[in-house]
C-alpha cells in the first residue's frame, strides 16, 4: 500500500480508470461478438449490429481504451467477414 499522498491518490484513480475501461472493453466485446454472431447466421440485422460495433470500437479509441491500430484489426476483420451487398 502506498505511504505517500499522492501514490495513495493516483490509486484511487487508478481504480476508477480500471473499472471504467473494463467496462468498455466489456461493451465492446459484447457488441463485437453480436455483430459476428448475426454475420454468421445471415441475420437481417447484420448490418445495423456491425455498424454499432465499429461505432463502439471507434469510441474506445476516443477514450484512449484501444490504441488505432488494435481498433483498426478489430473493423478490418468485422468488414471482411461482413458479405459485400450485390449492386
């Protein structure tokens, strides 16, 4: 345990970051692992499911959850199993 007031401060913010960035990264994966699912199944909400799990993906980068390059792995994979609509 930290002896010094400041060590014991960056602690508790340490904490609160933790809790805060699991639960993002929690969101995340959920909204990543429904858009595969529905991918895969050929379910119509496909689309509306991928889009909001790149724009999870997108807002982790924001708040510094994931660095661009991660997030950026994560969309190419989404995209490429996502089926390209026939014109």
């Amino acid at each position: 345990m930290a002896n010094i007031r400041s060590a014991q401060k960056q602690n508790r913010k340490m904490i609160r970051h933790r809790a805060r960035n699991r639960a993002a990264m929690a969101e995340l994966r959920t909204a990543v692992k429904a858009a595969r699912v529905a991918v895969d199944g050929k379910d119509a909400k496909a689309k509306d499911l991928v889009k909001k799990a790149v724009s999870t993906i997108d807002s982790a980068v924001t708040k510094g959850i994931l660095k661009r390059n991660t997030a950026s792995r994560y969309v190419s994979r989404l995209a490429s199993r996502t089926p390209v609509a026939a014109a």
